[in-house]
C-alpha cells in the first residue's frame, strides 16, 4: 500500500511548530516579573550646585535605572571622580601539538630531501617518541625519561597559545557625599538607598526571583555623552559599601549625617566582542549598545 504526501504537509508542520513556539514565547512573557516597577520618574542630583552644571553641559557621570523594554526611570546625576579605570583582559591557554607535529616535521624534512636539516639529536628523539608509543604510557615513560636524561636530548613539545575567552569587564566608583544643609542630606539619602535598593533581586512569586535591574553608566560633557570617556555596556550592582560621618561624628539638626561616603562596584552583563565596542577595524570611536550578532543572542524576556 503506497503511502501518498499531501502538498502542504511540511508547510504544516512549520505552522504547528511556529504555533507552539510563540504559546511557549507567550506563556515566558506573562510569567517573567519586571525588574524595575516605578509610579514616576526619579531624577536625583548631589550636590545641589551640579545641577546649573547639568543644565549648561558641565561635566558629570549620570546613573540610569529603568525597565529595559522602557518606562518610569531612576536618573542619579553625581560628580564625577578622578581616576576612573577600565580594566580589559582576555585569556590564553598553552597547547601542547606534542609529538605528532614532531614526528610530521622530522619525516618531511627526510621526505623532501633535506637530510641535512636533520641531526643525530633529531634521530634520538624520533626514537624516544617510538620507543614511548610502543612501550606504553607508563613504561614508555620511562624509557623515555632515563634515555633523554643520559643523552641530554628533550623532545619539542611544539607549544601554542590558544585563545579561550575575554573577562568580563567590572568598574568601581567612590564618592564622597558631603551635605551642606539638610536638604543635600536628605538627597544623599536617597541616592545611597537608591542604589542598596537596587542591588538586590525582588520576588517574583513563591520561589521564584526577579533579577535585579542594569544600570547604564554615562560620562557627559557639553550636553553630551562624552566621547573621550569609556563607553560602559549595562551593568549590574554588585557591591555597595557605605560609610556615616567617616571624618566627623557630625549630624544635621534634623539627624541627618554631615558625610556619606559610597564605594560601588559594577559589572558588565555580557563578556564582549570588539564588534559590541567598534563599528568596524578602522574605527576608534567607541559605539553604544551591542553588535547586532550580540544582540540577537540576547535571551527574550529579560525586562
């Protein structure tokens, strides 16, 4: 009995497949809880003189809180710190290509002739490395170890270095917050529970948590993001420390603490490609955001 395909049959696979895709995309969606949920927008700004600087395009760092999908924002406006760092790194292995690229290299140099490339040296380790196969790992080993030592012959290892990954980059900041009337206390307050709040993860149902929210991180000048200032990917909060009246056990006459002193550390979300940095290999204007094969790897849902 034959068996007859119907046009359309894979067509209707494809839909059936597009179908539990999106009720799968769909039921992700109504289960993932916002990570920032504000009634308004925040701007908070220390000191209070920094503001006309904001207004006119003096210089300062701008912290930014919100939803990623958009919507209410937390703008924190601070002076910025001397000694801003960025840190870059990326890590190599050694590999050893052992004695396979040894031995390669000894039999094209007799195979082309070249015996002359080819020393009694060569001769002794090509019988090491035989000797070493024949007689087994732990045996050959041996064989191997005592002979070389006695000839004072080693075989090349033929070592590269391979490239494994780029480390993920992380930031810290210090700021000293040194209120002059009860009204900057009362701001430095609110930036330092601002950032202890969102630091930590919210719940989301029984057992389930809602990250925290990433902060953009911006330098600005004239107005502007700031050209000549690293470009730092959204972060997350991963350490605040704060200290009350370091200096001085001097308090406002509302109770307020003179000084609040904040050191914040950042991480970047993702580990980097130069193409999320540079447009391309001749530019060296940092661009924003993250290269567009980045961004499609983005997992959904992560508002």
């Amino acid at each position: 009995m034959t068996e007859t395909v119907k046009d359309g049959d894979a067509g209707t696979d494809a839909g059936l497949l597009d179908k539990a895709q999106a009720r799968v995309d769909s039921a992700v969606k109504a289960a993932t809880a916002k990570r920032v949920e504000l009634s308004k927008n925040y701007t908070y700004t220390f000191p209070s003189n920094l503001e006309r600087q904001v207004e006119d395009g003096g210089t300062f760092m701008r912290f930014v809180i919100e939803p990623i999908g958009g919507g209410n924002k937390v703008d924190i406006n601070i002076y910025q710190p001397i000694g801003i760092t960025v840190s870059d790194g990326a890590n190599y292995q050694n590999f050893d290509l052992g004695n396979m690229a040894s031995g390669l290299d000894f039999a094209k140099n007799i195979a082309s002739g070249r015996g002359n490339n080819v020393s009694g040296s060569d001769v002794l380790a090509a019988a090491l490395i035989a000797k070493n196969s024949l007689s087994g790992k732990e045996s050959g080993f041996n064989i191997r170890s005592k002979a070389a030592l006695a000839a004072g012959v080693a075989t090349n290892p033929y070592t590269r270095t391979t490239f494994e990954t780029v480390n993920i980059r992380t930031f810290s900041f210090s700021f000293k917050l040194v209120a002059d009337d009860a009204k900057e206390a009362e701001t430095a307050k609110a930036i330092e529970r601002t950032f202890r709040k969102f630091l930590y993860p919210k719940r989301a149902g029984a057992l389930a948590l809602s990250y925290p929210p990433l902060f953009r991180i911006e330098f600005y000048t004239l107005g502007e993001i700031n050209p000549y200032m690293p470009n730092i990917k959204p972060c997350y909060l991963t350490s605040l420390e704060s200290t009350f009246n370091e200096t001085a056990n001097t308090f406002h006459s509302d109770g307020s603490p003179i000084e609040v002193n904040l050191s914040l550390g950042f991480q970047e979300e993702r580990a980097l490609l130069r193409d999320d940095l540079y447009e391309n290999d001749d530019s060296i204007d940092e661009s924003s955001g993250f290269s567009s094969i980045t961004t499609a790897q983005t997992v959904k849902g992560d508002d």
